[in-house]
C-alpha cells in the first residue's frame, strides 16, 4: 500500500478522474478482488508519468510487478528512477526466462521469455513477431478499444508533436503512408487543424479515412507525384522494410520534405537515413513528456492488464487470440459513459 500511495503522491493533481475512467473502475474493483495475488507480471508498456495508473492497478490486484524497458522501447529515466526509489522492480533488457507468469509485452520485446501462463501483446508489430509462437498470447491491439489509442491517441500526439516543433499543418500537403489504425488517426486530426491530407493504401482494407483523401497504393505513378509535392510523409505501416521501395526512396533523399514515423518499425529500410526522419525514426510522438495522452490510452491499458486476469483464470490454449468481448465492452461502456472522449469517438467513426 506505500508502494500506491507514493505513485498517487507522485501524481498528484495531474490528472483529472474523467481522463482515466477505465483505469479508476479497474482500481476499485481489483483493490478489493486482488486478481493477481502473487503473480509474477512482467509489464513492457512504454514507461512515462501515465503509465503508473497502469502499475498502481497491478499492484492493487497484488501482482509481484517487474517494470521491464529497453533501448527499443521508448521510456522516461525520470519515471524508472521514480518506481526504483519507491521499491517498484525495473529490470534493463530483462532475459529472465521461466521467471514470470505472465507478461504484458509491447512489441513481442520478451517473447522468448516463456512466461507461465502466455503474453499480453500491446502492438500490431509485436503480433507479427508472435506468430507461430507455441504459447498463449491474447492480442489487445486486435480491437475497438485499442483503436482509441492507436487511431485518437496517436493521431493526436503527431499534431501536437508537429506544434511542438514549432511546425503548423494548416494548408499544408501530408501524404501519410497507411491508412490503418494509426494513419487513420494521423489523416483525421492533421486534416481537422486544416492540412492538405492525402492517405495512401489499399482501398479494399481501409474502413475509414475522415478529413482526408484516400489514393491506392498500386497507383504507383500518383503515389510518386504525391510524395513529390509533399510537405510531409508520415509512415503509418507498422511493417518493418514496407515502404522501402526505390522511387520513394529516391524522391525522398534527393527532396526536402519533412519525415515522420509513427511506428516503432522502421518502415523506410535502411536507404533512408535515421537522420533523414524526425526522432531518427522513432515515433514522432515520443519526443513529447506524454507521448499519448491518458484519456485515449486510458483503456487500452486498461484492458492490457485485464488480459493477464484473463490468460491466468482461463488457462488459455497456445497461439494468438483476442480477448473476450463481454470483458472489453465493459470497458468500451465505461469510457462513454465516464470518459471525456466521447464527442471525437463520434467524429472519428470509431
């Protein structure tokens, strides 16, 4: 309990109770159940300020927490410093195998870890890396909730990023490369703040693309003469090496226009330089204090932590699932109806 109490002294005002309704719901309720009673929980999230809600609730359920972070994932010294003066274990690159029963990773960073009961994968990348894994692991990113984060959430930290900067969109041309989650996110709030938005993929696989203009990604000669006339490129892939394609490459080396990834894959190769991209081809977001803001990633953690509940009282089969609709509409209902995010869900189409 000193261990809480310190995170919520830490905390202090920082953040307002309908900024995080998910993780408040799911603190009261473990406080009293204590779900975790002793298990060993390895947590991979990208360590910053908000991430602690996160860790506050695991220890409430009564986990035996270890904070993991590593040069691939992003993490605030500040905080990690913060959690070892308080007791909290963080571990550099952990390669304890056989040691946890369960880990929330992010990215598939420890998935040779073999953790007792499986993983809790936060990324569509990482989930790339579990295939074929002979093990449980339940896939977060594989729904609605995750799309808060990855859709609002990310879409807003590249704007606020770019202003950050000293950069502004309005009537500017950004050609963002993937129209998923995350390039859907980017295509609605750069084109909200005014921004010339053109998404580039496959027609047949994007849902929607508001406040933008969607070009497919086989009209190779359009996708050319938009990323000449470009501002900005941002990738929004998720796929290591996708966008790797000579012409690109060549309009982009020898051209002036600003790069920024949003993925934790480096989706240009190795032809562009880190020093050609914004954050030398980290996301672009996480040059910020709170790359994504608590009220969009409110759930999504939420939901991340449950799933260990989950994989350890249902004893899950080997191979990559989704976790139980009744358990995340739950927290979907919780956020509409407690959240201050509601109106932009609706205008997102989410």
């Amino acid at each position: 309990m000193k261990t809480i109490e310190a995170i919520k002294n830490f905390l202090g005002k920082c953040y307002e109770a309908a900024e995080y309704p998910a993780l408040a719901h799911q603190f009261a309720l473990w406080s009293a159940e204590k779900p975790l009673t002793g298990k060993k929980i390895l947590d991979g999230t990208p360590v910053f300020a908000n991430t602690l809600l996160k860790y506050m609730n695991l220890l409430a359920a009564g986990a035996d927490l270890t904070v993991g972070y590593c040069e691939s994932i992003p993490y605030d010294e500040k905080i990690i410093e913060f959690l070892q003066c308080i007791g909290v274990k963080c571990v550099y690159n952990c390669s304890e195998v056989g040691c946890f029963d369960c880990i929330l990773d992010c990215n598939a960073v420890y998935r040779n870890l073999r953790p007792r009961y499986g993983f809790v994968e936060l990324t569509r990348s990482g989930a790339y890396h579990f295939a074929g894994i002979d093990a449980p692991v339940i896939n977060v990113d594989d729904s609605r909730i995750k799309a808060i984060e990855t859709c609002l959430g990310t879409g807003e930290g590249f704007l606020r990023a770019m202003n950050h900067l000293g950069y502004d969109v309005k009537n500017k041309k950004i050609v963002v490369m993937g129209c998923g989650k995350v390039g859907r996110g980017v295509v609605f709030y750069a084109g909200r703040a005014g921004a010339e938005v053109v998404a580039v993929d496959d027609p047949a696989m994007v849902s929607k693309c508001v406040n933008g203009r969607l070009l497919s990604r086989f009209d190779h000669a359009a996708v050319l003469a938009e990323l000449r006339q470009a501002w900005c490129v941002v990738c929004c892939t998720g796929q290591a090496g996708a966008l790797a394609d000579t012409d690109y490459i060549n309009i982009l080396n020898s051209g002036s226009q600003l790069m920024v990834n949003m993925g934790v894959e480096d989706e240009w190769g190795t032809q562009i330089p880190p020093e050609r991209v914004f954050n030398n081809k980290q996301p672009l977001n996480f040059i910020l204090k709170e790359p994504t803001l608590l009220r969009y990633i409110d759930p999504t953690m939420a939901l991340h932590s449950q799933a260990a509940v989950e994989l350890i009282k249902n004893k899950c089969p080997a191979g990559i699932c989704k976790i139980a609709q009744d358990v995340h509409d739950a927290y979907w209902q919780i956020v509409e109806k407690n959240g201050m995010i509601a109106d932009e869900l609706a205008a997102a189409g989410l």
